[in-house]
C-alpha cells in the first residue's frame, strides 16, 4: 500500500463521467463562480482533494485488515509495531527528552535525580516548597534553589526520568522551560497515539505499542 500510494492518482469512476463533472459545474455556477476556466480549476481540484482522501482511507483499511490477517496467523509483537511506528515519526519527537532538555536549558547546572516516586510538597509550604522527596516515606530529597526549579524537576521525575538531569540556572528560564515541557509532552502523547492507532487492531494492543513508543520517546530508543 505504501508503494500504491507513490503512483499517480486515479480518479474514482464516479468522478469521471461527464453528466457528474457537468452536473458539479452548475453548482459552481449558480455559487457565483461564472469563469468557466475557473470552474473547471475548481472541479479539478475538488475531485483530487476527493480522491486522496479516499485513497487515505482506503491505505488504513488495508492496513488494519493486514494487521488482523498476521494477527491470526502469527503474533505481532507490540515491539515489532512500535518499531515501524519509529521509523514514521519526525525526527525532532525521536529526540531523546534529557538531549531536549540540555538543548533547551540556558546557562544549565545538573541536578541528581534520585530514584524513587517523587514528591513535592505545597508552594504554600514555606520551609519545604523547594524541597523534592523520593521513595517510600521520602528518605531521598533534593533541595532545589527556587520553587520554579522545584516544579521543573518534579514534571521531569514524574515522566521516569532519573540520574543525571540538566535544567536552567535562573528562575525565569525554569518557569519557561517547565511550560514548553508541558507542551512537548502533550503534543508528543498526541502524536504517538495517533502512529499507535493505524498500526493495532485492539484496544489492548493498542496501549502496548503506546507504552512502547512512549518508554523511547522519554528514555531514546535503544539502538539494538
């Protein structure tokens, strides 16, 4: 279907009797379009719109009926799904997040994250509101230098990342860098369903190409 895709479009057959075309050009005319050249541009462009968009479906069609066809002749791994979605994804989500985060950081300092679930207290808390806590009944802490240092270290905890982290050494980058992080997440979540949902045929496997896509878009794919 990939290589179908690449060959020159064809217009279904509906789109290519003349009483339809003709038929389509006195809608035009009677919206007020009265040029008849500009009339037959904008038929031509219709049916083309109309045919790619056929096509498109008709790609996922075949896609999904292919997935359940191996699906009961072979499993198909999760892995093995998340991989051709990998190769499909822009190269900028493929950027490993702590790599995003260096490359966004201005005047960055590293901070240690232990491991452990994170914690972090109230900002109305005065004596612990730059003070992050991890594991069981919060032996680990890391004292951060602002709250907005705080807030930026805990979104990156709760994600999984952990050792090593690099954010901004100013309040202000660290309140900008906590907003575009919120926003690579959201949008990155978004575009890894949608590669998830053309590739799995059920729910349950659906959400394991997602885990998959996401551990790497997170973490880096591991190069074996």
């Amino acid at each position: 279907m990939r290589e179908a895709a690449k060959l020159p479009l064809g217009l279904p057959r509906e789109l290519q009797q003349a009483d339809r075309r003709a038929l389509d050009d006195a809608v035009f005319e009677l919206l007020g379009v009265t040029d008849a050249q500009e009339r037959a541009a904008l038929i031509d462009r219709l049916y083309r719109e109309v045919a790619l968009h056929f096509r498109a479906i008709r790609i996922v069609e075949v896609q999904k009926m292919e997935q359940r066809r191996q699906s009961n002749r072979t499993a198909v791994s999760a892995n093995q799904l998340a991989q051709d979605a990998w190769t499909e994804l822009e190269a900028h989500w493929q950027q490993p997040l702590h790599e995003w985060l260096v490359a966004q950081s201005r005047s960055a300092k590293a901070r240690e994250l232990p491991e452990g679930d994170a914690q972090l207290p109230d900002a109305a808390n005065f004596f612990e509101a730059t003070t992050l806590y991890f594991g069981k009944k919060g032996k680990a802490h890391l004292v951060c230098d602002t709250r907005a240092e705080a807030e930026l270290l805990f979104a990156i905890a709760q994600v999984g990342l952990r050792g090593e982290i690099v954010v901004p050494a100013s309040e202000k980058d660290c309140q900008r860098l906590l907003t575009e992080l919120k926003a690579r997440l959201e949008k990155g979540q978004t575009r890894l369903e949608e590669l998830a949902e053309v590739r799995a045929g059920t729910q349950k496997l659906r959400k394991q190409v997602l885990d998959v896509l996401r551990r790497w878009f997170i973490q880096g794919k591991p190069s074996s």
